[in-house]
C-alpha cells in the first residue's frame, strides 16, 4: 500500500508529460509528412563517385 503513494504521483507525472510533450510535437509540425518519412527510407541514395 505504501508503494502505491510514490507510484500513483509517478505514473501521473509521466503521464502529462507525455501529453505535454505530444502536443508540444503537433504544435511544431512534427506529423505533418508521415508518407514522406516512409518514403525516404526506401529511396537509395548512392554517392556519385569524384
């Protein structure tokens, strides 16, 4: 019962900082071109030789 005091405040805690933190992504544009991320990995970029 007495882990449950340090736990609950804890869990809270990361809780809305994550909620912070996402919407601190949404409002810096983060989401906004999830098809182009996905894209990029499959693109294969070769280094021209000098």
């Amino acid at each position: 019962m007495s882990g449950l005091v340090i736990l609950i405040p804890v869990a809270l805690f990361m809780g809305i900082c994550g909620l912070a933190f996402f919407f601190w992504a949404m409002r810096h544009d983060q989401f906004e071109d999830l098809d182009g991320a996905a894209q990029r990995v499959l693109i294969d970029e070769e280094d021209e030789p000098s």
